[in-house]
C-alpha cells in the first residue's frame, strides 16, 4: 500500500479545498458596481445603460480574465529583425492581448465619446475605459491615446480628415500596414528624451522640411508609448521651434517608415503593453499645428490622457474593493465571515470609500468635457477641467497603490501572488502617477494654470462650493483652503513651489468630500468627510468616525 492510499484509506483527505472562495468570474462590472451605474446616470450618461451593462458582462466573463491574464504572463517580445537580417522593428504580442484590445475598441472605448458627440459621451466612453481596465489595464495606454490624439489632430484639418475616420473606427487589427487598408488605427506618443525627461523644451529630436509638404525627422525618444501603434504624436524641433507631428509606422502605399525600436524597458508594471526607446533617422512626419507650437498642440491630449490616468485609478480601486470583498465574504476565520468581523468590515468599507469617491471624480471630471464638441462648450465646465483634471490626476492616481496594497493585504497570502490580480494591480498602480506628469511635474502645472487663468480656480472653488453648509468638517476645509490659497498669492516663488503639494491635496480632498456629499448616502458622505477632513484624519485605512455602518456602505460596493 502506498502511502496515498494509506492516507485516503485511514480517511485523511489532505488536498480537499476547504473555505476557499469560488472564482470570481461570470459577474457583470457595471452592474455590480452601483456607484458607477448612479454616477453614469447622474452626469448623463444614463442613455448608455445597454452599451455599458453589455461590456460589464465581457469583462466580467471567465473567457475575458483569462485573456487578461495571459496577456500579462505573456509579455510582448521585441523583434528587430528577420532571420534573414532584414531590419522589421515589430513586437509581438500574445493573441490574448489583442483579443482584449479589440474588444475593446469594438465598444468603442477608445474614440465612441468623438464619434457620437452628445450630452453624456465623455461619460460613457469614460465608463467603458473603467470597465475594460478595471480587469486588464496595459490596453488602455493605446486605448487612452488613440481617444486624446482626436483635438491634437483637428489642428491640422487636412490630416484630420484622413486619419481621424480611422481613429474613429471600432475595427481592429495589430499588423503593420498601410494605415487606409486596415479596419482602424490606433495612436501613440513619444514626448520625451533621455536629456530631458518632462522637461520637454530640452529636446533635441529635429525636424526638417522635405520638401513635398512633408518632414524628415531625426531623434531619439527615451520613452515611446505602445509602439505598435499605426502613427504617434512626435515633438521635434524645426526652424520655427519646437513643433508637434504625426509620425506614420506605415505610409500610405504600404512602405515601412523609418521607426527604429532599440529596445523595450522592462517596467515593474503595466507588463501586457510595450514602452520602448526609438530612434528617428530619416523619418517621415506631418506637421500638426503651427510650427513653435508643439506643446500647445499636444497640451490637449495630454489633458485628456491624465483624465484617463484619473479614470484608471478609479477601475484599479474598484478591482481591488471588488476582490477584496468576494474573499471576505466567501472565508472564514475564527468562527465568522471575514466581512462580518469588525475590524475587517472597517477596512473594506473605508477602501470602498476611496473607490467611491475616485469614482464620482472621474465621472465628474468625464462630464466636464462633455459639451466640447460644437460651440456650446461651456466656459465654466472648461475653466473647471483646466485645473480639476490636473488636481484629480495628482491626489487619484497617488492614492492608487497604497489603496491596492491594502485590498491586496485582505487576501492575505492569496493576494501576494501572482496566480490573483491584486499583485498585478499592486504593480500597475503607480504608473498612473507618473504617467503624464508625476507629482511635481503635476503640482506645479496646477500653480501654472491658478496664475495664469485664474477663473480656474474660481470653477473648482464654485464647485467645492456646491456642498457648503452640508458638513462641518467640510465647510471648516474650504474655508482653510480658501486661506491658503490668498497666502500663497503673496508668497514668492519659491515658497508657492514648496507649498504645491499641500494644495494640490487640499484642493483634491475637498473636491471628493463636495462630491460625496452631494451624490453617495448620507452614512458614506459623513464617514467620508469626517475619515479625510475631520480630528482624524492622516490614519492609515480602517479607521472609520465612530457610529459608522460600515456594512451599510458595503451593499452598494458588494453586488449581488
């Protein structure tokens, strides 16, 4: 008798699961996800409810996790060259990532806001973008570019009219081809360099006419987005300044333009998409926008890519709320569900709380651009987006991986490895913190935009505004923010740039709490308030006012 058989006969059943959750898989997102279904509805998006509840169910399908997963196991490969030495420059990713992306743009997440503009667009693209990467969030990057490059491009109508049909198209294909054979396009950019960094107007990468119309372009770019992608955005110097272009991968009759990838940096996360350095070296570009003016060309996209740095950050809490919560409820430990337990039942509500009002701020801020695609754009909702977008990006984006760790903790042991998506979320978080301006960069773009448009800030107060005399803690914030703010002004540089942050935050803060205020429960909105703003404020997670319901507050975060 072997030593199995010993054990089965003796009745010892070593391997039999026990108090382990079922998979989480065959769920729907958006319906499980109340707070994103009433922000839909409240910032007018509510005429999306098909569209959304459909993708909520794709993404929430076993078949699509297991397409995210390996997406990530099987990162993308560089290939320089052919086995006959013939120079290709293409990467080659796992079939599952393109079957995500594809899903993706199928739904139009990426352009769907500019190909049926109306009240409530920015709304629900900016929900199917959360919806697709909330579960596997490397597509978005070329999601997220393709969707900012449309204002970009509308400086130069001429390339518009060509590319902006294909960028708006919902059909995929990842080969490198000519960009008029294929069902769509996709975007990318390449900003910075080695030299430079976020200090773009360091820049060296040249531009020089050809003389058909056209650019030759010589340069290298430390960091460039998706390479894959079928035409980037490119910052080149050219005799009247530093000027924006779109560089093709494939011109028009098929030919490969010069568009030389040295190599893809190994990143601690976002692993499913490629960031690489490329060479330029007698590279075909178009000018975009006047020349001298590439930063303010480009401003717009990357406007709109750190809304979506905001939108990620959002889906990333949502995902770990969501795992974190089926874990608890579906395991015991000491006699009782997890979720039931006091201390455990204070840390998930908090961290739903975060997710709740990461998630009214990217909505908010989604419809903020709503509104943009004709005249009747409205000069508060833009003065409002100016500085609001860049406050969100900051204080969103930074509170996203200390959120993932805390909902990865939940899992204990399960959720440090790899075989669960909270390690790969714990990962992913940080970039959208650095992505498109990290802290500073940030901080001091909103010192920029308080200065030198101050009706800015007097949209973001107006809508801090909106709650007054709803909450004490509340009211007490605005009123000190509003001090600091008319210290500031007074102060000399230096001391404005030290004390960036703290109102970058400040602000952040108080337009969460206004947000909460007016939209969640009244039980989320005070422990909300009093958690960020009250005597207690600055603990670490699970450390709720007294009196507070926090199993309340599950049930709009829990599902069914």
């Amino acid at each position: 008798m072997t030593v199995d058989e010993d054990v089965h006969a003796g009745g010892r059943r070593t391997h039999e699961v026990t108090n382990q959750p079922p998979e989480r898989v065959d769920v729907n997102e958006y319906l499980d996800f109340p707070v994103l279904r009433a922000a839909v509805h409240a910032f007018g998006g509510g005429w999306g409810e098909e569209r959304l509840v459909e993708a909520g169910a794709h993404v929430g399908s076993a078949g699509f996790q297991r397409a995210a997963e390996l997406a990530n196991v099987h990162e993308p490969v560089l290939r320089t060259h052919d086995r006959r030495g013939r120079r290709v420059d293409e990467v080659e990713y796992h079939p599952a990532y393109h079957e995500v992306i594809s899903a993706a743009v199928a739904r139009g997440a990426h352009t769907s806001a500019w190909a049926d503009p109306r009240p409530g667009a920015n709304v629900v693209r900016g929900a199917l973008f959360s919806l697709f990467g909330q579960v596997e969030p490397g597509h978005a990057c070329p999601v997220s570019m393709t969707h900012a490059a449309v204002p970009s491009l509308r400086h130069a109508p001429d390339l518009a009219a060509l590319w902006e049909p294909r960028l708006l198209a919902t059909g995929y294909d990842g080969a490198l081809a000519a960009p008029g054979s294929k069902p769509g396009a996709l975007v990318g950019m390449a900003m910075t360099e080695k030299q430079g960094g976020s200090d773009v107007r360091a820049n060296t990468t040249r531009a020089v006419p050809a003389g058909d119309g056209t650019h030759v372009l010589t340069g290298h770019k430390w960091f460039c987005s998706a390479p894959m992608s079928d035409a980037f955005l490119v910052l080149a110097q050219a005799p009247g300044g530093q000027s924006c272009y779109l560089v093709p991968r494939v011109l028009e009759d098929g030919t490969r333009n010069e568009f030389r990838i040295q190599r893809l940096k190994d990143k601690l996360g976002n692993r499913s998409n490629a960031s690489g350095e490329v060479e330029l070296d007698g590279t075909v570009g178009h000018l975009v926008g006047e020349p001298g003016r590439g930063v303010r060309t480009i401003i717009e996209m990357v406007q709109r890519t750190r809304l979506d740095c905001v939108h990620g950050s959002a889906a990333g809490m949502r995902q770990g709320v969501a795992e974190a919560l089926w874990h608890a409820r579906h395991r015991t430990a000491f006699g009782a569900r997890l979720v039931d337990q006091p201390a455990m039942t204070a840390v998930l509500a908090d961290l739903a709380l975060e997710s709740e009002a990461a998630t009214l701020t990217s909505m908010r801020l989604a419809a903020a651009y709503d509104g943009g695609h004709d005249d009747s754009d409205d000069e508060g909702e833009r003065a409002f987006r100016r500085l609001a977008t860049a406050v969100a990006k900051y204080w969103v984006c930074k509170r996203g991986p200390q959120h993932a760790y805390e909902a990865m903790e939940c899992l204990g042991g399960n959720g440090y490895t790899e075989a669960f998506p909270l390690a790969r979320r714990y990962r992913e978080q940080p970039v959208m913190a650095i992505w498109e301006g990290s802290g500073n960069v940030v901080a001091l773009d909103v010192l920029r935009a308080m200065t030198r448009e101050p009706e800015s800030l007097a949209a973001v107060d107006a809508e801090l505004a909106l709650a007054a005399g709803a909450h004490r803690d509340l009211d007490a914030h605005l009123a000190a923010t509003r001090a600091l703010l008319a210290g500031l002004a007074g102060a000399d540089p230096a001391e404005q740039q030290a004390s960036a942050r703290r109102v970058v935050e400040a602000l952040a803060v108080g337009l969460q709490a206004s947000l909460m205020v007016r939209h969640a429960p009244t039980g989320s909105a005070d422990a909300f308030v009093a958690a960020r703003l009250g005597a207690g404020r600055g603990h670490g997670y699970g450390v709720l006012p007294r009196g507070t319901d926090a199993a309340a507050i599950l049930v709009r975060h829990a599902g069914p």
